[in-house]
C-alpha cells in the first residue's frame, strides 16, 4: 500500500534539506534511527486488519508515513526548543452506509457502527453523546492509536498526522481523501472515519541536548 518507490531518493533529500535549517534540525542518528524502525512501523500497520462495519461499505483509504518534533517552551513562546524526534504511520479508512442513505452524528447506523468497532477491538472505549470509539492497543509491543466518528468528507483529511511543531517530513503519501471522494462526487457527504495510528519512533533529547528555535 505503501509507495516505497523512490523513498530511498526521498530520504537523501531530506537529509540535505533538513541539515540546512541548522542546529534544529533531526541529528544523524535521530534519522537513522527513524530509518531503521520504519519497516517494522510498517509491518505493524500492515497487520492491523479491522473488519468493515456491518451495513457500511468503504469508500477511500489514504496512508500516511511522517516524521516531526515537538518543542518545549521556556518562559514564553519565544523561548522554544526541539525536544527530540519521531515518526508514525497513518491508515485513514473512509465509509458510508452500503444501502445508500447518508449517515449523520444522529444516525442509528452511525451507533451501531462505532459499538461494533468497539466489539471487535475491546481497547476502543464509546462515547455516550456521539457515536465515537478511541483507545488504544498494544501490536507488537507498540501503543497503537485508534479512533472512529462520523465527518464530513470534505474535512477527512483533517489532522491525520500527529501534532509535531517543526521538521514535519512526509515520507510517503497517498491521494488525499478529499480528493479520492471528489472522484466519486462524495466529497459532501458524511462519512464514518476510521484512524489508526502507529508510532514507530521517538527519541526524546535530554535537556542539554535540546536545540533553539528562533
């Protein structure tokens, strides 16, 4: 599912553009330890297989392989440094009901859904106000990150990456989901999404290790 091709290419530009942004930038181990854990990240995604929701039909996929930092701030924002430095794999599902009716936050089969996803995946907890269910659960000794609610197709895209402040480098990619609905004049509708995230590296630099952002 992955676009492996050319990410061998990728990575030897991302090593050029990123020693360019000085002392914030990922260090050399930091991006050979990312480059090292990928495959098994990867194969961890690879294995995760949640079965379709009863009545419900998918519609898009996008998958995601990404890298960032976090940064703490010292006295103020203008005070920041990088903390350290990780990556994760996303598969972002996309469905809508399989008899054709549109689906909302208010829809019985919305709730159904979302309880049957947490059948099938104990660690997933339900919201009693909107039909959502999120936890997360150990795959091969990774804390594995998944989440379901109803959107619109339009915002599917949305946050499908963690939160990372500097050095965000997409790895590789897949259509965006927006796009991939448009191409079936679905990009308007409600659908039910599905995330699933699996961090597959982190390195968390000790204080005096840290680097300035200006």
């Amino acid at each position: 599912m992955f676009r492996s091709s050319g990410a061998a290419v990728l990575g030897g530009l991302l090593v050029v553009a990123l020693a360019a942004c000085g002392s914030s930038a990922p260090t050399d181990e930091e991006l050979a330890g990312a480059e090292a854990a990928r495959p098994a990240g990867i194969q961890t995604l690879a294995a995760i297989e949640i079965p379709t929701p009863t009545g419900w039909e998918q519609i898009a996929e996008r998958n995601v392989d990404a890298c960032g930092s976090m940064t703490n701030d010292r006295g103020g924002f203008d005070d920041a440094h990088i903390n350290g430095y990780s990556c994760a794999v996303v598969r972002r599902t996309l469905y809508v009901r399989a008899d054709g009716a549109a689906t909302s936050r208010d829809d019985e089969a919305a709730w159904s859904a979302t309880a049957e996803l947490a059948q099938n995946i104990p660690e997933l907890h339900l919201s009693d106000r909107v039909p959502n269910a999120n936890g997360f659960l150990t795959v091969d000794g990774r804390r594995v990150r998944a989440e379901a609610f109803i959107t619109e197709g339009e915002n599917a895209d949305i946050d499908i990456l963690p939160l990372w402040h500097r050095n965000e480098t997409i790895v590789t990619d897949e259509t965006k989901l927006v796009d991939q609905l448009g191409e079936q004049n679905r990009a308007g509708d409600n659908v039910l999404q599905l995330t699933v995230t699996v961090p597959y590296f982190e390195y968390l630099r000790p204080e005096e290790e840290e680097s300035y952002v200006p």
